[in-house]
C-alpha cells in the first residue's frame, strides 16, 4: 500500500518503485467493450442507412465498424448470432422481476410485452427489422432460440414458483397457463396491430387470468367424491 502522504506514483514504504514507462490505469472502456460497441453500432448505422438485412456482410460491418472481420468472429460465430444481439440493444431490456408475488412477476413479464409492442408500432427501425428477420428463416430461428425461447422459460419459472408456493393448483397445466397469459397479449400486440394497448391491460390481463384459474380451483375443491 501507498503509504500516508506519498503522492501517486511514488513508492510507499517496502515497495519497488513502479518500473520507468509502466502503463498507467486503463480509462475508458475496455477495449474489447469499446469493439463490441462499435460493431452494433455499425450494424444499427447500416439499418438506419436502408442497407437490407439480408445485403450485411462481415467485411462491410467491419469496414463500418473500424474493425478486423476477426475481431467479429471472437464475439461472434456469424452474423445471426450478432444481429440477435443488435436487435436486443435496440430493444428493451428483459424486466428484472419484484418477486414479491405471482402477480407482482406476472404483470411485470406482460407489461415487457406491451412495452415491445408499443416500441413496435413506433420505432419504424425495429419494425423494419423484425420484418425483415421473418423473412430470413436461419435468422428468425436464431432470434427464437436465443431471445424468444428465454422469456418463455422465465414465465413457466414464475408459474412453477406460484405452484410451490400455493398461489396456483398442484395440477396447473404450466405451459397451457403460459399460453392463457400472454396470449392475449401477444395477440394485441402482433395480430392485431391497430388493438389499443392501454396502460392497465397487463393488470386486467393477469387479473381475469388469475380468477378463471382459481376459481377452476375452487369448483374441483367442492365436486363431492364419487362413491
């Protein structure tokens, strides 16, 4: 340690004085932080610019980026799996759940989805893009796997929390409620684009859910026994 008083770069008691043209500390962002960076941000500038999707090379985003193709490669194994994370940074990020409750987590997963949807109807840049990957059918299997597939295992993670903690029947069918709470807003949100997204719908959502499922509870809890 530096010892009181000894003004930066000077050795403290005990040390070995720092070697002539050693490096100072590093500022900025990490080099390879910076690359990464630029190299979305190319692919953004590019989308921006009118370049198609399916027109992006690795030489042209390098050149755009100001980079070496194999500076790509070290991050990524080919353009689906950077475009996956270009589309990622343009849209929001994945809610950090309250875990307060089954309703709490719930509402906060739906509103994601009306918050995507309300970014699709206004960003023309993700719009086009999201177009454009169903179209490309390697890249939408992609964008499935590494985005889409994860928010779907997130929401049975919280329907298996609220069966564990009695908040849901033993015997709730995981996947088909899975299917009953986002599929309203999936609807709204990509088959009916015009579908107003009010501020509560996530609420009412969860909440209509909620009571159909429960109340499917409480019928099968008075069904007297047979026999």
């Amino acid at each position: 340690m530096r010892g009181p008083g000894c003004p930066s770069g000077a050795a403290g008691p005990g040390e070995q004085p720092a070697a002539a043209g050693a490096a100072g500390p590093a500022r900025g962002r990490p080099r390879s932080e910076a690359a990464e960076l630029a190299i979305v941000e190319g692919v953004v500038n590019l989308l921006e610019q009118g370049v198609p999707l399916a027109d992006l090379s690795i030489e042209r985003i390098a050149r755009t980026a100001g980079v070496g193709k194999a500076t790509i490669y070290r991050r990524w194994s080919g353009k689906e799996e950077l475009f996956v994370d270009v589309v990622a940074s343009i849209e929001e990020p994945d809610p950090e759940l309250p875990g307060t409750s089954l309703r709490d987590d719930l509402v906060r997963l739906l509103e994601h989805m009306r918050r995507r949807g309300l970014n699709l109807r206004t960003s023309a840049l993700l719009h086009n893009v999201i177009v454009q990957m169903k179209t490309l059918p390697k890249l939408w299997d992609a964008y499935h796997e590494l985005v889409v597939e994860p928010r779907r295992r997130a929401m049975y993670a919280v329907l298996r929390r609220g069966v564990a903690d009695g908040e849901l029947p033993e015997d709730t069918d995981i996947e088909l409620a899975g299917d009953l709470f986002s599929g309203p807003m999936l609807l709204r949100t990509v088959m009916r684009p015009d579908a107003p997204l009010a501020e509560d719908l996530s609420v009412r959502i969860v909440d209509s859910v909620l009571a159909g499922i429960r109340a499917d509870r409480t019928a099968k809890a008075q069904v007297p026994p047979v026999g």
